[in-house]
C-alpha cells in the first residue's frame, strides 16, 4: 500500500506535533541540503582537504574558481574546499574555503603555492 505524504495532525501535548524541544516551531528539512551538506576528506600530496559539492540548484553566487582563475556561475555545480590541517587550526582553514570547478579540482597540479 503506498505511502500517504500528507501530514499528520498535531496532537497537543505529545511528540510530532510541530513544536520542537522546547516548544518552538521545528524548521524545514532542506532535503536537498540534507543530501549534499556532507563534505568528505580527501587526502593529497599538497594536504588533507575538506571537499563539499554544491548542486545547481543551490550554486546562487559567482566565485574565482582558484585553478582556472575564470568565475563560477550561479546555477552551475561545483565544489567547496578548504584544508583541513591549515596551520592556524580547522577554523582558519574553514575561513579561507575556496569554490573550485569540478573538473579544475580532480586536475589540479599538485605543486606548492
């Protein structure tokens, strides 16, 4: 029998209700967040980096992708990155985060900057 995607009624007092722990609203699930919000870790010669795609539907600026040194467009999928054993610590590296073309990062030379 398929599944009903129409919500359930609140119940006041009990869980599922639409309030939170504290009684607040719950926010939204971004779904398509929820799929790619997760970075991974990628090792290289150059560092251990912190990779995260971004979907077109969610690219909305325009960056400098630092391989190619041309702009990535809103509406274009592409790549957040950011080293992840900078040599201030994780958050200074998480500051300088850079957006990357897909294909500039898996090509990227290797040589020190």
């Amino acid at each position: 029998m398929p599944r009903s995607n129409r919500p359930r009624r609140a119940v006041s007092g009990k869980a599922g209700s639409g309030t939170g722990k504290h009684g607040g609203p719950v926010p939204e699930l971004d779904l398509e967040r929820a799929r790619t919000g997760v970075a991974r870790r990628e090792s290289a010669p150059d560092g251990e980096w912190m990779v995260r795609s971004i979907t077109a539907s969610r690219a909305g600026k325009t960056y400098i992708c630092p391989g190619c040194s041309t702009a990535v467009l809103p509406g274009v999928a592409h790549l957040v990155v950011w080293s992840e054993d900078h040599l201030f610590g994780a958050a200074a590296g998480l500051a300088e985060r850079r957006h990357w073309h897909s294909n500039c990062w898996t090509s990227r030379s290797y040589r020190y900057r």
